[in-house]
C-alpha cells in the first residue's frame, strides 16, 4: 500500500519514527543520546511541539507529539537533524547523510489509541530484547510516566494526566498499564499506520482528517 503525504495538523497527535539512512546507527554511547535528546527539548520550545512520549534506539527513533502548527514537526527535525549530523558527523570523522531522506509520521486519535501508541514506543526496547522491562532502558518516556522523572522536554499528555488524581497514583495507573501485553491486532495496526502514514483511529476519526486534507 503506498504511503500517504506527510500531514501533521496543528493540535493532533502524531506517531513520528526517523531512522538512521539504509539502518545506520545513530547513536553509539550515551553522550550521543544526551546531545540528541538536548537538542529535542530545545527545538520542541523553539518551533511549537508538545513532546509526550519518545524512545530513542539504536539507528531509529520513535516520538509521540503534538504540534502547535502544521509545520511545526517538520521545521523541529529539520533542526534537530541539521545540529544532530554535524556532532555526529565531526565526533566520527564522517560525512554525508546520517538519517533517512523523510521521516514516516501518522496521526493518533487521542483515546485509547493514543495509550496504546505509548505503550507501544516505551516497549520497543523489550521487543528488541535490549532490556527484560520498560525501567531499565534510560532512553524512553517511560522514567517520566512511571516513576516520576521530569525531562525537560516532556510534555505529559491529558490522558496521562487523567490516569490519576496525583503523580504518584498516574505513575501507579501507568506501570500497571504496561503491564499488559499489547493486543496483537493494536500492535500490527500501530505499526502498519506508522509505516503508511494512515492514521491511527476509527473510521469516523480518519474521516475527520481526512477533511482537514482538503
């Protein structure tokens, strides 16, 4: 199935994967994540992005955002892949490209399917085998919705906010949400939308969008 344009409507959710160009690395040590994720925060103030989920792997990166303007994702990777490959480019004495040419983006329907896209990027790192759970990989939202971490590029979405009436019973709500294996359909469709640019929701939501195309 071809993919769809890219579109990302100002105060929707978006699903945005950048992988590193024919699965290069982008991130050898934990300098390269602390300068990647510096850089996120900076450029999510600058252009208009509320960050609520991310994980950042070994040559792909999955963030959960909304922007504020239709551009506003868009001029974010632009900056943040313009500084990002000029560190990485000079620290191992390379040149030329380092990600992807675009990254692949879709809308999420901020209901349950905007959970379960978290759960699904803060679990990548399982899936990967990397870790055996969620807490002990360092590069994931998953510190800021279970255990009270504060990122400074967070922006906590209102149904995590809505998961408890303080920090500690949201945290609480959300470990055990993660707990729970991913339905096997709401998985294959989270990742089929995400490499299609369909958008993740129900019929009437897609068509609501699908408005806003026009």
């Amino acid at each position: 199935m071809p993919r769809q344009p890219r579109f990302c409507p100002a105060g929707l959710p978006v699903h945005l994967i950048q992988r590193g160009n024919n699965r290069q690395v982008l991130f050898t040590c934990d300098s390269d994540l602390a300068a990647y994720s510096n850089w996120l925060a900076d450029g999510a103030e600058r252009f208009g992005v509320s960050v609520h989920g991310w994980v950042f792997m070994t040559n792909h990166v999955h963030l959960l955002a909304t922007p504020d303007e239709e551009d506003s994702l868009s001029r974010l990777m632009q900056f943040l892949g313009r500084l990002y490959v000029r560190h990485f480019n000079y620290t191992y004495q390379r040149s030329g490209t380092l990600f992807e040419g675009r990254f692949k983006s879709c809308v999420v329907q901020d209901d349950q399917y905007l959970l379960s896209c978290l759960r699904y990027i803060e679990l990548n790192p399982v899936r990967a085998g990397m870790v055996s759970g969620p807490g002990d990989y360092l590069w994931s939202s998953f510190g800021a919705h279970a255990f009270g971490v504060r990122p400074r590029m967070w922006s906590p979405h209102d149904l995590y906010l809505q998961l408890g009436l303080d920090e500690k019973q949201r945290a609480g709500a959300w470990r055990a949400l993660v707990r729970d294996a991913l339905d096997a359909e709401v998985l294959a469709k989270i990742r089929r939308c995400a490499n299609t640019g369909l958008v993740l929701g129900t019929e009437a939501f897609r068509r609501q969008v699908d408005r806003l195309r026009e």
